[in-house]
C-alpha cells in the first residue's frame, strides 16, 4: 500500500503535468488498466490510451490550463481532494472547474483510478 506521502507526491505530480499539457507524461502517470471517468458518472476512460485521448481532446480545447489541488484526504490506497481547473478559452474567455476527484494509487505511485465529481453548477466563465 501506498505511503501518505506517495499519495500527496502521486497528486502533486498529476497537478503538475495536467497544468504542462504533456499528453504523453499525463498518460504515463497511469497504469496501463487505469480507469478514469471525468465527469462522473458518463465520462468513462478505459486504459491508458483512451486516457490519453480524453486529456488531447482537453488540451486541444484550451490555450492554457492550470489545476489546483486543494485540500487531500489520503487514507490507504486513496486520496480525496478538492480541485479548482482554470482554462483560457479562445477570445480572452476564462473557464473554472471545481470539484472533487477520488484517486486509487498503486504501490509505485501509479494511478489505477480516478474519479472526477463535477456537474453543470460547478463550471463558471469571466
């Protein structure tokens, strides 16, 4: 099982390439059997490669974007945290996601799940 300290660095690595836009090192953080569903429950990701399809299409539909973990609850193989994604638009329009994501770390600091809670209400423009 995962130390609390892998959790939080396992964390800190996913805020870290989501903000960078690297598909490659976003997948990587993955295990090849990772499931992601973003948003739960309809955005279902089945493996690595379909995981790194979902981000591509992500990146591709922003100039910039910037995640922010907030608070994390690691306990045994998981850890809860509040999160606020920031995302440049084309035509100067600012898009923020807040929610909460579940992930499940393997014992090598892999992600084998995830889970994304974050509805209609939780996305704002300015």
């Amino acid at each position: 099982m995962p130390t609390t300290e892998q959790l939080r660095e396992t964390i800190a690595r996913d805020a870290a390439v989501a903000s960078s836009r690297d598909a490659d090192a976003y997948a990587a953080l993955f295990t090849e059997d990772a499931v992601q569903i973003d948003p739960y429950p309809a955005g279902v990701h089945n493996g690595r490669t379909e995981i790194k399809e979902f981000i591509s299409q992500s990146f591709a539909a922003c100039e910039t974007m910037r995640f922010e973990p907030g608070e994390v609850r690691a306990v045994g193989d998981r850890a809860a945290i509040t999160f606020h994604i920031t995302l440049s638009l084309e035509g100067g329009v600012t898009m923020h996601i807040r929610g909460v994501e579940v992930f499940t770390v393997t014992d090598d600091g892999l992600i084998s799940a995830v889970d994304a809670y974050w509805g209609e209400e939780d996305v704002t423009f300015d």
